[in-house]
C-alpha cells in the first residue's frame, strides 16, 4: 500500500506515537498498518545496538580522522557496507551516524569523531559513508546538523556563526550527504545564531528540506527536543529518546488547539514511513532484503543484505593500516628492516585506545593490542616496559564477570556474563530482568592477582556501591554526579579508590552492588570497577623503560591520549601528551637513536621531542585490529597509507582557531571561512606538519599536469624500490583572489597505486562548487583564471596548471 494511504488510515494519535521513541533506540511498531519496531543505534565506527554493553559485541573499525586520513571513498564505502552488515546481523535499521561536524579546533572533544578540517574531503568521505551503509539497507542520520564542532554546553550553547562561513564551510558537508541520498539527518543539541537546532525553521525546513530537497527524517540529537509546537513547526520530524518526551500527549494537544497544523504531522509521519519502508521495517517494502535478522553471536560475519559477505576483521585491518600516517622517517628507519629485538614501550601498548570515549564507544569481540600484533610476529624478540601510565581512571578488569540483576528481597531475577568489570544498561536493560521488580544490579568477578602488593581498585560511577573483597565491605558510599552535562554521569563518572593487599597467586572474589532500576520506563545502569596492579612509581617506570630501550634494537614507544582527554561530552583543556609520556619519550629517544613513536590519538597532540626521534607513525584510534596492523606496517608488509584530514601544530599556542569555551552562553565563530590550512595560510604560520602531509614508504615524483575545461591529469612516477600508494591532491586558487578569502582550497583527490618504477594518471573533475562563492544573492560561479596544483600537502604543491571559466 502507498504511503498516503497508510496515513489516511492512522488517528492523530497513532501518527503522534509514531514521532517519539518508544524506548532509547526505537520508534514503535503500528501493527495495523504492517509497520515493525524501527531500530536505531550508534554509529560511527561499529553499530553498538540496543545494549550498552560488551553482551552485545560489535565490529570496531578506526574512528573517523583514521577513516579520513586513507582519502580513499572506495574503502570508506566498503567500511559502510560493512556497518550495514553488522547492523542487519544485529536488528538495527538506523546507525546513527556518520559525524560531520568539523575539525574547528583541536580542543572538540569529539575531534576523533569528525572526518576533518576540511569540507570538500568531509562531504566526499560523509558521501561514500551513508552510500555504503544504505547499499545495505540501513539508514543513516548525519549528525550533528549543524554547528556541533565542540562539546562545551553543548545543550545550551549559541554558535553565532555568518551566512558564507555556514554555507561554505559548516553545511557544505551536509548538503554533499543530501545529494548522495541520505535517508535521515540528526538534529543537533546548540543553537545556530539564536535559534536551538531543533527547533530551527530557516535551516530544517527552508533549506534542508525545501532547498535542498531532503525527503528524509530529522531525528533529534538525544533529548535535544525541549519544545513542542516549536519543534513540531521547525522541521524536527522524530525525538528521540522515548517513551516520554515533548511531543506525545502534548503534540496532540497543540494540533487540536491548532497551534500546530495536521499537515505538519502528516508530513512527519510520511518521512517516518519512508525511512521505514526504506529499511524494510515495513510490510511490502520494496526494500533490499528481509527486515534485519534476529541478533546473532558471531561479529562481522553476517552477510549484507544482497551482497557477499564482507569479513569484518581483515577489513578493520586493512583500514587501520590504510589510515597509519608516517609523518617523519629520518634515514628510513621505517619500514624495520632486519631487526632481532624490539623495546616495546608505553602503557598503550599493552591496553590499546581503539576508539574515542562517549556515544562513539562500541564493544569489539576482539582487541588486537600492539603488544600481542608485534608478538604475533614471533621473529623479533619484543619486551615491554609501560614507562608511564597516563591514565586517571583506571581500567576494568578483563576477567570473565557475572552480572547479577536483584529484587528487593535480594532474589535474582536473572544473571548475565560479561567479559569484565564494566556494568552498563542504557535505555533498555537484558529482556529476561522485569523492570518492575530491579532493586539493584551486582557484578561479581574472580581476580588472581599476578604480583603482591598495593592492588588498586575503583569505582566509577553515580549513585550508592557496596564493594566487598572476599565478602569484606571495603567501600560503601554514595557518589554525586560533578559538572552540567547530563550525558557526563555515564560518559566521564567520578571515580573513588580503594587499595587493598594482595598475593600473587591467591584468587580473591570481587563484587559491587548498586541500586537499580527503570525510570519513566528507562533503564540507566552504568558503572565500572577498575583496577591496578601495584606500581612502583613512574620514576622507576621510566627508569625501567630507559633500560629496555637501551638495550634494543628499536624502541617503540606507543604514546596515547586517554579517556580523560579525548570524549563526547567535554572538551579538550590542551593539546600536550597526558601525563608524563613527553618526559618518556625524550628519555628513550637519548639512549636509542632508533626510536620510533606511534602515537595512538583522535587528534592533534604536542610533540616536543619531534626532532630527536627518527620516526613518528600516527595511528589515530585504530580499532579493533590495531596490533596487527601495527606489525603490518612497522615491518612494512603494508604501506602506512594515511594522510592527515586535519592540520597539525607544532604548539597549542600556534593554532589559529582554539576557542571552545562559550562567553555569555556564546561561542563567536568570527574566523569566517578561515579554518584549518585556510586560517594557518593566512596566519602565516608554520604548523608541525600541514594538511595532507604523510609520507609512506616509497618516493614519487610528479611528473607532467594536463586541463581540459575543469578536467585535471595528471601523471605521477613511483621512484622508490617498493610498490606504494599516493593520495594526489587538489587544490585550487582564483588568480585575482579576492583578498578576504582563503587562498586556495582542496578542489579534488584521487589515491593511486604503483610499483617502483610505475607511472599512474589520475584524470579528476573539479567540481562546480569549487569555483562558486555564496554572496547575498546566493551561489555565484566566479569566472576568470585559476591555478590548480596538484601536489602531495596543501604546502608541498608540485605542479600548477591554468584553468579558465
Ligand atoms: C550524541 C549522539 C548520539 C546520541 C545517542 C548523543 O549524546 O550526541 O551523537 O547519537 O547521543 O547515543
């Protein structure tokens, strides 16, 4: 039946229930119109699905600046497919995502959780992003439109942003991701020059929908809908989450006394429907394949919809290795050539960050730490010494635990396993656990401690937790939520410690309860019990590290940031390695001349040690495969493709653009158009190393650039020794600038593969926009003489040609 019709045959009020969640991730299911329960979950580097917790694992691919730094649309649209697999295998119609807010400043907290700095190669990877998840049938919601380029007060903020920069920097992304076909679009928590995102009429509705022609639904951020006529009538067509929020009763109220027009919600209900018979969550959907399968145990291993199965594992690898950025190799040290021992060193080495703390986090069946990926190799002896641990909070245990749901008589209502200390039920807690009758949830756990001492423990969380060792209550407390953000009590917890003595050898039996249940019909349960073994201090750490290192062959020291830094929900306070890993790596750098550093981080970080190491090998969030793509490239079976998406400064203090901290509930964007290579360009400034900046493992050289009309070849030479690939970039420059704007911009890309020796051509279309400005009348092709360069950074240009319009 066609859509209308089905409208026709829904009461206001089933059309209203049809606009809220019926839990944290769903929209609810209309029996009498053939309409299933519509599934929604993140997104963006896995699908996590309804649970918030390792029962439910799911593929971790790199985080998104990993994504970008490979340039390559075709991997980034097989990582797409590859989510929709996942997402079918485990019920979920929707992944809420892909991020394409920009790389503003490197204080965003979600910085790791964007493509980039710039829009062109934010829209083209956003683009490739939601066509390869929709290939597969599940929807996709762009997010955050628009303006969500950092966290502070995210809810209330006012991003007081012009027309051209809106136009040609912030929305441009969005408008790509229109055109490539989204099927959804999240609205985001701030407002944009004194209206809240959801409740924005000139930007929902004129442009997305009317201008652009979006047929798809807005869904809110989560609880970003706080009005209901306002919202109704500003184009949000969903709020999430449910069961209770603005709309409900409250809408079918407004429509009534007609503050709100039923066409409105008519027009909400069809887009809904659309997106359901898009993902086959409606009966006679024309869609690819049968609705999402029930959940099933094994991760990336389910195939998509119509299509082969794609193996989740060796293509997390391939990408994280794709995404490596070699930013320095001096006397090319890199890849290692015969080498018989490897000081192995940094806390992150053994405990890997895969990905960016928040609504990001997904839970791998599996992590491969470089660690385990160097031993892997098993022809190099490696030894590990942490160095130094930079972490605030400690770390769950990685011991096999039981989760234990309680009613108030203290009787199990049923129990679960977890792989470790982390507890975490989100909106909907297990099917068996009867919400009515939760009285609190207990973790157990048996540690065998592998060294006497000090062990300390933690708990990190909100509320009251009883913590017995041994059936000894070493902790029995209440702890309060710190800060505004909401999001923070299970985003960024407090934390208190408890030490207690142990004996290597000797099992102990770990448990912490804590009152629990279902509020307005969801379920929040989020708590971790940490651990750390005994520690003889990072002064001996170090000392310990020196040693290893000096006694090495190579040392590689892994650097990381850590959950503390790099999060949804706050921002970054600097840009500096936390901790004491900037003294480390100095250290190590002073008694091995072959140091090389991976830095394990979403964003830019400080490297003041820069130039004593020989290399840096960035490897962003990795995911889940991280080891072995590590070995893969250290060792030089893989190329470290990767290229950066974003700039990066030598110092915090250098950075053009650094605000994010909001002045009268206000964050001004005054920059303009000027952000990333634009603002440093003009600036004058010299970062560390510049956008588009990564080295890989051969040389090439740029041999001969040809235009016809805006059609761009050039040819390219591998004339290194081993086979390698290159990302030749783009960019273009009016001959007659105007002087208030940015001198040139990423205008196209392509990635090439060669052999030594090898020449490639790559024949590139400049786009239409790329020659437009928006002015007052709005879009306007300049015409006149241009110079494209094509080159391997925005600074490193190697051939220019003359393009005219
Ligand atoms: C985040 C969104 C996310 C949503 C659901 C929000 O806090 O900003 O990106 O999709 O939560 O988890």
């Amino acid at each position: 039946m066609d859509i209308e019709s089905l409208i026709g045959r829904l009461d206001l009020s089933a059309k209203v229930r049809l606009l809220t969640g019926a839990d944290m991730w769903s929209l609810p299911a209309l029996p009498e119109i053939g309409l299933r329960r519509l599934v929604m979950s993140d997104g963006p580097i896995g699908v996590r699905g309804e649970q918030w917790s390792s029962a439910d694992p799911s593929i971790a691919l790199p985080s998104p600046t990993a994504l970008a730094a490979t340039w390559d649309v075709a991997l980034v649209r097989q990582a797409g497919r590859l989510l929709a697999q996942e997402a079918r295998r485990k019920g979920v119609h929707v992944l809420l995502a892909p991020t394409l807010n920009l790389h503003r400043s490197p204080l965003g907290g979600r910085h790791f959780e964007c493509f980039s700095e710039d829009p062109y190669l934010t829209g083209e990877l956003g683009a490739a992003y939601v066509e390869g998840v929709q290939e597969g049938g599940v929807g996709t919601t762009p997010k955050h439109f628009v303006a969500n380029d950092f966290e502070t007060d995210r809810f209330t903020v006012n991003v007081r942003v012009g027309e051209k920069a809106l136009r040609e920097v912030y929305l441009a992304p969005f408008e790509r991701v229109v055109q490539a076909g989204a099927w959804g679009m999240m609205a985001a928590y701030n407002s944009v020059n004194g209206t809240t995102m959801t409740e924005h009429r000139a930007l929902q509705r004129d442009l997305l929908k009317d201008e652009w022609g979006f047929d798809g639904c807005v869904v809110s951020d989560w609880t970003a809908a706080r009005s209901t006529a306002a919202t109704a009538g500003g184009g949000l067509d969903v709020a999430m989450p449910g069961p209770s929020g603005p709309w409900g009763e409250k809408l079918e109220a407004a429509v009534r006394e007609g503050r709100v027009a039923e066409e409105v919600v008519d027009d909400q209900v069809r887009r809904v429907l659309r997106l359901a018979r898009r993902v086959g969550a409606l009966e006679d959907s024309p869609g690819p394949g049968p609705a999402p399968a029930a959940p099933s145990p094994t991760a990336g291993s389910v195939p998509a919809a119509g299509g082969t199965e794609i193996d989740g594992t060796a293509l997390a690898r391939q990408v994280a290795a794709r995404s490596f950025t070699l930013l320095r190799n001096e006397g090319g040290l890199l890849p290692l050539g015969a080498v018989r021992s490897v000081a192995l060193i940094g806390s992150a080495a053994g405990e890997a960050r895969v990905m960016g703390g928040g609504s990001a986090q997904v839970f791998p069946a599996r992590v491969v730490s470089p660690l385990e990926g160097l031993r892997g190799r098993g022809d190099v002896e490696v030894r590990h010494a942490i160095g130094t641990d930079p972490r605030v909070r400690l770390a769950p245990l990685a011991t096999p635990a039981r989760a234990l749901f309680l009613d108030a008589t203290g009787e199990t209502l049923a129990e679960h396993p977890l792989a470790g200390t982390e507890a975490r039920w989100v909106g909907s807690l297990p099917p068996d656990v009867d919400p009515a009758r939760l009285a609190a949830v207990e973790i157990r756990t048996v540690y065998t401690p592998g060294a006497s001492g000090p062990h300390e423990f933690s708990i990190a969380g909100v509320g009251a937790f009883t913590v017995k060792i041994d059936g000894d209550t070493v902790f029995d407390g209440t702890i309060t939520a710190e800060g505004g953000d909401p999001a923070a009590a299970f985003l960024s917890p407090p934390e208190r410690r408890i030490t207690a003595t142990l004996a290597t050898g000797t099992p102990v039996e770990l448990s912490v309860r804590h009152p629990a249940g279902a509020f307005g019909g969801m379920a929040f349960v989020s708590f971790t019990l940490g651990h750390a073994d005994p520690s003889p201090g990072d002064d001996a750490l170090i000392a310990e590290a020196v040693g290893v290192a000096a006694g090495a062959d190579v040392a590689v020291v892994v650097a990381s940031t850590t959950p503390e830094v790099e999060s949804e929900g706050f921002d970054r306070i600097g840009l500096a390695l936390p901790g004491r890993q900037d003294e480390l790596i100095a250290r190590v750098a002073g008694v091995n001349p072959r140091t090389v550093v991976v830095v394990n981080a979403g964003s830019p970080v400080e490297m003041p040690w820069l130039e004593q190491v020989a290399a840096v090998l960035l490897t962003w969030f990795p995911g889940q495969e991280a080891g072995d793509a590590l070995a893969d490239v250290l060792f030089g079976d893989a190329e470290p493709g990767g290229r950066l998406p974003t700039t990066w400064p030598v110092r915090q203090s250098d950075v053009p653009v650094l605000n994010v901290t909001p002045a009268g509930g206000e964050v001004a964007y005054d920059e303009g158009l000027f952000i990333g290579y634009r603002a440093w360009e003009r600036a004058g400034r010299a970062p560390a190393f510049w956008f588009g900046h990564g080295l890989g493992y051969t040389t090439w050289s740029y041999d001969t650039i040809a235009v016809t009309g805006t059609t761009v070849t050039v040819a390219v030479t591998n004339t290194g020794r081993r086979a390698g690939r290159e990302v030749v970039q783009f960019y273009l420059a009016a001959v007659n600038r105007d002087p208030d704007r940015p001198a040139r911009r990423l205008a196209a890309f392509d990635v090439v593969d060669a052999g030594p020796g090898q020449t490639v051509v790559t024949t590139v279309h400049l786009p239409e926009r790329a020659f437009q400005i928006w002015t007052e009348e709005g879009w306007r092709t300049v015409s006149g003489d241009y110079t494209v360069e094509a080159g391997r950074s925005v600074a490193d240009r190697r051939l220019a040609a003359t393009v005219t319009l």
